[in-house]
C-alpha cells in the first residue's frame, strides 16, 4: 500500500480525493493522510515516516509548497514531491521542477490525470529504493557490516546464496573518465580521491535514476547494468545524463587543472550473473561476465572523449528512439571480424 501525503489549505480537497480515490482507499492500494500547509505537513510526516510521496500546494500559509520542497528535498532525498496549482502560477511551477519537483498537476484537479502521475511517482519512488537496496549489497559496501551480517555470512544459508546463479538478458555500461590517471601521477591522494568521488556521485544519480545497478567502480570508471524493461533504452537516457552533466562541470581551478569529460561504450545481450571469486576467502562479487560484457568494455576502449559508443546489433535496436551516426568497422581484441560501430549523439 502506499501512503500519500496531500498539503492544500482548500479544505474540501480532502472530501473531494476520498470521494475520487474511495475504491483504491477501500482495496487499501492507497492512504492519504492530509495537512492544511507546510509546517502541518512536516509534522504528519514525522507522524507517519513510511510516506513515499506528497502532493503539495504551491500558495499555503505559515509555510508555502516551494519552502516545504526545499526541506524534503533536503531531509528525505527518496521521497518525492507533485506540486499542484493553477494554470497562471507557471512562474512557481517553473521554480517548483527547477527545485526538484517530481512533477506538477494544475488546477482544477483532473483526477484521472491526477491518479495517472501518482502512479508514476510510486513507481520511480520503488526503483529507487530497489537501487538502493541493490547497491548496498555492492561488494563495496560490503566492507561495512555489522555483527548481524558478519553471523549470516557465517551461516549455511549464507553458503547455499553463493552459489545462486543466473543468465539474464541485460544492458552493460563502462563508463571511464578521460585523462584522469595524468592527475593521480600528479596531485596529492587527497585531491585525486575528492575529484573522482565528486565526479562518480554526479554519474552515479542519472544512473540510479533510470533503474541501473552500480556493479563495480574500476579505477576511474563505472561498470553498469541494467536489467527489466526497456533496459537498453534505460541505459543510454542514463548514459547521455551522465554525458550531459559531466559537460556541464566547471574546469578544476585548484594547482592541478583538469576539465572532466568522459568516454562510454555500451552493449546488450545475454549475460551470467552470480557471485565471482573466492569463497573460501569470502571475497566474492556479484557481478556478471560474458563476451558482452567485454564487448561493451572494448566499445569504452574506443570511444573518443565526449562519445557514446553501441554495436549494430544495439544500434538496430535502438536507431528508432535514438539519434545516431555510423563511425565505421574497428577490430576489437578476440574479435575475428571488424565490428561496426555507432555514436548515440544527443
């Protein structure tokens, strides 16, 4: 079920929403909970934590729509916010997506429409937190357990989950930030290591944002997948964010200047997933291998600075929904016949 918080001064939109929403209520798909403006709506929230999205209007008293955005934005990252006001507010509309708005709907409530963006906002609300869940179980996040699962590492069931393995059909991702080892040899760890941290969390939110899994981080680079629907689609919309707000940093203006730009191969196709390494060691990673994966790393290899490199047999998929321009045949590494690539341009 999930929980909706509604922030509107006008009173009868709470009668209205029951009314509208009375057999999600009944069949407990949805529950509402309601505030009159911004400072009521933070104390219904902290009433009821498991919220995952609020509809809020723009022009409230004590606390308006804009000022309680800006503290959810700051206080709950995961949940997310539709602005609802009138056709001639555009102007705070504007200001409620540039502040991170999940979306907005106008008023006079158009209630179809209204359930229509509620249910898209659940679902972006549970591939984060499904993300989430599945990056926290990151090899690299591993590092960081407690006595709890350092005990179920040590279990039978632990020892039985090693060895679940799987073939799935996924998009694969390497993206390498161009030039950066010139600045390892260079600066002092501290700056390198703030550098690429700050550079991977920008890359890292686009693809948390289209549903992608962070499988390794290789040194100056990011190894994705993505699986489920559409999961080429996905990878590339996150590929070209990245591409586009990597862009958009300013130049380094510290001893060690350096403007960031990256260089991204990407492929798909079928692939084994499971856990790799040693388990005698429990140092295991789970990860998936596959000529496709090693296909998408060699289109990284290839890529020029700037570049979003696929295969044909991506590019057939895709040349609908993307704009694309042939670069021509390559030999890549175990590949007995050129290869015809393909840049997705923006």
């Amino acid at each position: 079920m999930a929980k909706i918080l509604v922030a509107d001064d006008e009173l009868d939109l709470e009668a209205l929403i029951r009314q509208k929403f009375r057999k999600q209520i009944r069949e407990q798909k949805y529950e509402f909970v309601f505030a009159i403006n911004g400072n009521d709506a933070i104390l219904k929230l902290q009433e009821h934590p498991d919220v995952s999205v609020v509809l809020s209007d723009i022009n409230m008293p004590e606390m308006d729509g804009l000022t309680l955005l800006s503290k959810l934005n700051d206080s709950k990252p995961l949940l997310k916010t539709v602005m609802v006001s009138a056709y001639g507010d555009m102007d705070n509309i504007r200001s409620a997506m540039n502040g991170g708005a999940f979306d907005f709907v106008c008023k006079p409530v158009n209630f179809e429409d209204l359930e229509v963006t509620i249910e898209k906002t659940i679902r972006h609300v549970n591939q984060l937190n499904e993300t989430l869940k599945a990056i926290k179980e990151n090899n690299i996040l591993r590092m960081y357990v407690d006595e709890n699962v350092l005990n179920f590492m040590s279990s039978q069931q632990f020892e039985e989950s090693l060895m679940v393995n799987e073939t799935i059909d996924a998009t694969v991702a390497f993206i390498d930030i161009c030039g950066f080892t010139s600045i390892t040899e260079q600066a002092p760890a501290d700056t390198v290591v703030n550098m690429l941290n700050r550079y991977f969390d920008v890359m890292v939110k686009e693809i948390i944002a289209q549903n992608g899994h962070i499988d390794k981080f290789i040194g100056d680079a990011i190894m994705a997948v993505f699986r489920g629907d559409y999961h080429i689609d996905r990878a590339i919309d996150a590929c070209l964010a990245v591409k586009a707000q990597i862009d958009a940093l300013p130049a380094e203006k510290s001893d060690f200047p350096f403007k960031p730009a990256v260089s991204i191969g990407i492929n798909s196709g079928e692939l084994i997933s499971g856990n790799i390494g040693s388990a005698n060691l429990r140092r295991l990673d789970y990860t998936v291998v596959g000529d496709v994966v090693n296909t998408a790393s060699r289109l990284q290899g290839a890529a020029a600075p700037g570049q979003i490199v696929i295969s044909a047999a991506c590019y057939e998929q895709v040349k609908n929904s993307f704009n694309c321009r042939i670069i021509g045949d390559i030999n890549l590494k175990n590949k007995q016949l050129p290869v015809t690539i393909y840049e997705v341009l923006e």
